[in-house]
C-alpha cells in the first residue's frame, strides 16, 4: 500500500496504551511490559474496549464527519451498523513491534515468492489486456506502463485479492482504539466523504487497516489521488482496471516520477570495490532503515568510472543519479537505484517491495 497509507506506528505502542500510559520514546524493552500491564490495573478510570465503549464513542465521530462536510444522511446510514470489530485491533498489535532488533533476511527468497513465473505471466497478460488504456495513462504520467502493471500485481495480485473488511467498521474501530485516532478519524470521516462521491457502502471494503481497492489506496488517498481512466465519469478502483492503472500512474506522478528514466537495474560490482567512500551519511526522516541501506548518490559516469557493470543493459545518461545497493551483501546481485526507485518506495517504504515491482515490471515488458 502506498507510503501514506503505512500507518505511523509511535515507538514502543505495542507495550501499552499510550492514551493510558505514557511511554517515553527512549528504547523500552519488553520487560516493561510487566510495568505497563500493572499502570493498566491502576491508570483509573480504564475505559474498557469493548462494544458499550465504542457505541459511547460513536457520536465523536459523526461530530467530526458533519464538521468536515459529510452529508448527514450519510453519516446517519452508517453509523447505527456499526459494532466493534475485535479482531482488527487482534490484527493492528499483532504489527511487527520492535524493527530495530530485527535482522535483515536475504532479498533472493523474498525475489523468489514475488517475481514468480506466475505473477509474471499473471502481469504480462494484464499488460497485453490494458496496452491501449496503460499507453494513455504513460503519456500523461511520464510512468512507464509496466511499472503501474507491477504495483497492481504487488498489491492485490492484480485484482484478485482486495480485502474483504468493512473499512468504516474497521476505521472506526482503530479510531476508537484510540493509539492512532487522528490517522483512523480522519481515514474513517474520508470513507464517508467517498460514499458522499456516489461510490457504495459495499464496495468499501479492504484490509483490515483501511486499504481499499485494486491500488490499495487509503480512502483520503483515493480522494486526493485517484482518477477516472476509462472516461465515463466514475473514479472506481474497485472494479475498473482503467481507473486502477490510471490511479496508480498518477499516484507515481504525484510522488515525483521522473518521464524516461529507469527506476534502477541489476550490476555487477568488482571484488576490489572500496566501499568505505560511499557511506550515506544523511539519515531520512522517513523510514531511515530503508534510506539507510542505500549508498550516497554519483552519477552513472561516476559508478562506471569505480567499474560497476550493468547486468543485462546499457548505461542509461551519463548524468542520471543513483544509489547503490546490495541486498544480500558482497559478491552476490547489486542495484543501482534512482530516484523514481524512491517514488516507488513512496508507495510502499520496503526495499524488498520496490526492487520486486521494479524487477516485475522489467520481466512484464520483456
Ligand atoms: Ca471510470
């Protein structure tokens, strides 16, 4: 799902509510939990996450949908129907909680499930079935056919699985959990604002945290960022590969896709390569575990000039930029990476994503 959509998860949230009690964001380690289960017990009054809770929560809710503009009869529709959904908040703490003790796993397994004979088959057909729609969508976005193609097949193998989660039920039920209200709130009153849009209450469905559709897109995403495709005046992700493949063209675009440059390629690097100068030393405040594997930035004459050699292609111009990475260390497949690799981490901030979409998108062309 794209970055936006990748829920903020404050440091240290899995040990405890923090509207209950506060943890600080110095490293905590999992022996407090003990302490934070006792601050539970005492922390008075604990509101208890149950059904009689969230129905008392419900009208903040609808308060804050009229606020924003939200017809009140849609409000008013959904709102009675809604319970509890215990098992999207099972889903949000079981989240991987602590990334910085995890140890990096090998990318060729990982390349191995996801650029499959399969999705690559699976992807070339849908490239063949969508030429016509997806040449437009490049025309306009300066993104390259294929590239829209991968995303689709990343997300919801193209189409196949959405998800199958009533998003105003799980919305509300995070925003009532409360460890992120504002970001579920505000998911939660743009489901409406979609349903004020024409789109049905049956077709907002998606993953558990609020993803929806064949981009995934969160629901303020859809509405900042989707688009109609196939011209006949609806934007539907749900159902309308024109308007997905558009949606996600223009979801690239608005990232910062750069028209006619590639998003990296494979290369070989030289046993004798001096790693030492090439340090990144700027940390991103977004994701720096995955900034963090990447080398400083040269130029293509610069990485030719250390004796980099592409795998499989020719240099593209002299003074594109790029970083280096290798995934699975020394002596085994490196990237270099540009900057539209970075547009498409955007969508989803994983190196393991944005090198399969890249390495999908490369096999569906071929
Ligand atoms: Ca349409």
């Amino acid at each position: 799902m794209p970055q936006q959509r990748q829920l903020p998860v404050p440091p240290n949230w899995w040990l405890c509510h923090t509207e209950v009690v506060h943890v600080s964001n110095f490293i905590v380690r999992l022996s407090t939990l003990a302490a934070c289960a006792g601050a539970l017990a005492v922390a008075a009054p604990a509101v208890a996450q149950d059904e009689a809770g969230f129905q008392a929560y419900l009208p903040q809710l609808r308060a804050q949908a009229i606020r924003e503009g939200v017809r009140p009869a849609t409000v008013d529709s959904v709102l009675p129907t809604l319970t509890y959904n215990a098992r999207v908040v099972e889903l949000d703490r079981g989240q991987p909680g602590n990334p910085q003790s995890t140890r990096i796993p090998p990318f060729a397994p990982y390349k191995a499930r996801h650029v499959d004979a399969a999705r690559i088959g699976r992807g070339q057909k849908a490239y063949a079935a969508n030429r016509a729609k997806l040449s437009r969508v490049e025309a306009t976005t300066g993104v390259p056919e294929s590239i829209m193609v991968a995303i689709w097949g990343h997300e919801t193998n193209y189409g196949s699985y959405t998800g199958n989660f009533d998003l105003l039920r799980s919305l509300a039920t995070l925003a009532y959990e409360g460890r992120r209200r504002q970001l579920f709130a505000g998911e939660f009153v743009a489901t409406l604002k979609i349903m004020d849009r024409g789109i049905p209450r049956e077709t907002l469905k998606g993953s558990w945290a609020g993803a929806t559709g064949n981009p995934q897109f969160l629901p303020s995403m859809y509405l900042r960022l989707a688009v109609d495709g196939d011209g006949d005046g609806r934007v539907d992700i749900w159902n309308s590969q024109a308007d997905t493949l558009a949606s996600i063209g223009n979801y690239l675009l608005n990232a910062g896709w750069r028209a006619g440059q590639p998003w990296g390629f494979a290369v070989s690097v030289p046993a004798s390569f001096d790693r030492a100068t090439l340090t990144n030393r700027l940390v991103s405040p977004r994701c720096p575990r995955v900034f963090e594997r990447h080398s400083n930035w040269r130029t293509m004459a610069e990485w030719r000039a250390a004796g980099i050699v592409p795998q499989g292609r020719s240099w593209p111009a002299d003074d594109v930029l790029a970083t280096l990475m290798e995934p699975d260390g020394p002596g085994q497949t490196a990237y270099l990476l540009t900057s539209n690799y970075r547009v498409i981490l955007d969508y989803n901030c994983s190196n393991f994503y944005a090198l399969s979409v890249g390495l999908l998108a490369d096999a569906v062309e071929r």
